[in-house]
C-alpha cells in the first residue's frame, strides 16, 4: 500500500509533534500561501516533498522544517497498480 496526500492538506510543526523533516530548497510564493519544497528521507530514499502553507509561515531556504499530514486528509493507493483503495 502506498500512502498519499495533496501539499494542501499538510501543517508545519514542531520537531516533536510528529513531523517529518525536510531540507527546504525551494519557497514558491502563490500569494497568501506558498508551495514549500523540500526533500525527505524515506526509508532510506531522499523523496521530493511539497507543502501548501500560509505565506506568513513560510521557513527559510536551507532550513529543516517539519511536515505532518492532518488527520483524515490522506488517500491510500495498491502499492503495485496505483488504483485508489477505497476508505
């Protein structure tokens, strides 16, 4: 199964609420939000990461910011077709 949610439905957080860390390498300003991208460490893989966040919270290119899904938001895939598993 392979886990799966939109850059919308993610919240910046505290390094011990739970949050994944991500090396910001990219801030895209959209406005009164920004897409933040990053990559992170994935079972031994770096993976590319965005996040959509208000722009007043938007970290610094080079720093480590935490990323975690809300609750309810994300969308389960079959790990070998890709089809969407129902919730």
């Amino acid at each position: 199964m392979t886990i799966g949610f939109r850059p919308e439905h993610t919240e910046l957080v505290g390094p011990e609420d739970g949050g994944r860390p991500i090396q910001v390498d990219l801030v895209e300003d959209l406005g009164s939000d920004s897409d933040v991208c990053g990559t992170v460490a994935l079972e031994g893989h770096d993976e590319r990461f965005v996040v959509r966040i208000e722009s007043r919270k938007t970290p610094d290119l080079g720093e480590i910011a935490y990323v975690k899904p809300r609750a309810g938001a994300h969308h389960a895939f079959h790990a070998t077709t890709g089809e969407r598993l129902p919730d």
